[in-house]
C-alpha cells in the first residue's frame, strides 16, 4: 500500500513533464492569498500572459489527483469541473481540498522542468 507522498510524487512525475516550473511556482502563493477556487477560476478564465497555458495545466493535474483522491467527483477531469464540484460542497471538504492541492503542487514544482 501505498502513502500519500507517494501517490502525489508519482502523480506530480507524470504531469510534471509538460508544465513550466515558473508557472507553478507562482499557484501556492495564488492559493493562498485567494483560495483554491478563484485561483482556479483565474488559471480557468480565458486571456494571455506569462505562463498561463502552463498555469491552467498544472490546475487541470490537480484536478485529476484530488478526483483520484476522493476530494472530487471521480469523473472531474477539468479545472472548471472541479470548481463546479467544490462549489457544491462544504467549507470544510474545501479546506480539506486545498491542503491536498497545496501538497500535491509542492511535488509538481519539485518536478517541473526550469525553461
């Protein structure tokens, strides 16, 4: 069996190969200044800048690990999907949710690649 820091490590190493390391290194900071949701809604919303294709892969990755943990639905695959589920749940799964998210983009930065 398994430990969770497995399970996010080896999750993180799958996604991680395609995403900029500056573009997640920038989401922690975003989250915890304005939630896991609204960072969400910003990497989801439609517009051009630095990094932002990379910031809204690294959301889609965490979308899929907290569906694969239960956090979400298991069918959530997008970022907008995943907004739209936390949106229907309680304050409390929220904050259960973005601690996961949190830990898991500690590994995805961890393996990302620098530019």
């Amino acid at each position: 069996m398994k430990n969770l820091d497995q399970i996010r490590a080896a999750r993180a190493l799958l996604e991680a190969k395609d995403i900029s390391r500056s573009a997640v290194n920038k989401l922690p900071a975003l989250i915890l200044s304005n939630g896991l949701l609204a960072t969400a809604a910003f990497c989801e919303a439609e517009g051009t800048g630095e990094n932002r294709a990379d910031m809204k892969k690294a959301m889609e990755a965490t979308a899929k690990h907290l569906a694969e943990q239960g956090y979400v639905s298991k069918n959530v695959t997008t970022v907008r999907m995943m907004i739209e589920d936390l949106a229907q749940r309680s304050s409390l799964h929220l904050q259960q949710a973005t601690a996961e998210a949190l830990a898991f983009i500690a590994y995805l930065k961890r393996f990302a690649p620098k530019e």
